[in-house]
C-alpha cells in the first residue's frame, strides 16, 4: 500500500524507487535513511497504519538527549521502501542517493496524561515515543509537533535520556554504512572513470 501523496510526486518509469510491496519486518519498526540530495538529510521513519510515517531531518538524529533536532515531516511512504537503497534519477522528486543507515523494530511508548497511546493517536496528538532496538540507535526518542512559525510540518526529534544515551557519540559521522549493504551514500557516486 502506498500513499497518493507519495505517488503523485512520483514518475515509476524513472525512480528506482517501490509503489508498493512487502514490509520487511512482521512487526511495527523503524527506519533512517540517509538521502544525498539537494540538501542532505537524514528521513526518519516509523511503521504506523499499514504506511511509513516520515520525517525529514537535516542534522540526523543525535545519541544526545541535550540535542534537539528539527524533523520536518514529510508524505507517508510504503512499508516497502524501508529496503529501499540506490540513486534517484537527477530531475526526479528527492533525485540524489539514499541507504539504509539504521533499522529494526520499535516498541510504542507513547502517552498522553499518564494513558498509553496507539501510533497512530500519538501521530495525531503531535507527540510520538517510540524505542528503537536499531543497529546503530537504541533507547526512547520523542517526536514532538511544534508549528514553529505556523508551519504544522515542524516537529523536533530528541533523545531521551536512558541507556542509549551518549553525549559522545556521533554515529551519524562515524558510522556512515548502511546496515544493508554496508555501502555509504558515497559509494553510490557514479564513477568518475568511464569502464572500458
Ligand atoms: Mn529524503
């Protein structure tokens, strides 16, 4: 299942990119990819309502609970695109590389006055805790909606402070493989040499 918004800004005769597919993992989970395009970033996403909720973020998620990082959220992707690593074609909406930088599953931790919250009702309220049991990110994050100059697109990501917490770290910078293929968004350069 793919989203409309998401198809729309599409052309699948030219992106390497899914319309759709297979969830790679059977339970709710999480992926970062990073996104060599324009403006490099870092898309943070979380399986929520058959879809991938998206977030946009420029820095990259940090291991620092001080740190807060603006998330801006972006069109739901398929499920399927958490496998998703290769060059969108120069022209193309997002045009530029992407790998899988972390993934795993989640566990919800979302609440609202002491109640639990579903994804999907912590989406909504503007205000999403999930744990991630990453490769490289462990340990609660919160995503909070802040309309930061009317823009309800705004949110930040921060980490919370518990046992995946770690000022020092900078895994962003020193931990640039992907966890698929252990290719960086570099090693998706075109060759500068032309082959024979
Ligand atoms: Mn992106």
């Amino acid at each position: 299942m793919s989203g409309k918004e998401y198809d729309g800004k599409r052309d699948f005769s030219t992106t390497p990119e899914p319309s759709g597919g297979k969830a790679p993992l059977d339970e709710p989970f999480f992926v970062i990819q990073e996104h060599a395009a324009s403006s490099h970033h870092f898309d943070f996403r979380v399986s929520i309502g058959g879809a991938l909720a998206s977030w946009a973020v420029p820095k990259g998620p940090s291991t620092d609970p001080r740190e807060k990082r603006l998330a801006v959220r972006t069109e739901d992707h398929p499920l399927a695109y958490a496998d998703f690593e290769g060059v969108i074609p120069k022209g193309e909406y997002g045009g530029g590389r992407v790998i899988v930088w972390d993934r795993g599953p989640v566990g919800n931790v979302s609440e609202k006055n002491g109640e639990k919250l579903a994804l999907k009702d912590a989406l909504q309220a503007g205000h999403v805790s999930v744990r991630l049991h990453g490769e490289k990110l462990t340990g609660v994050y919160d995503l909070v909606q802040t309309g930061f100059r009317g823009n309800e697109d705004a949110w930040l990501l921060v980490k919370r402070d518990d046992d995946g917490a770690d000022a020092r770290r900078n895994p962003t910078s020193t931990q640039p493989e992907s966890v698929l293929s252990g290719r960086t968004v570099d090693d998706l350069k075109p060759s500068l040499t032309k082959s024979p």
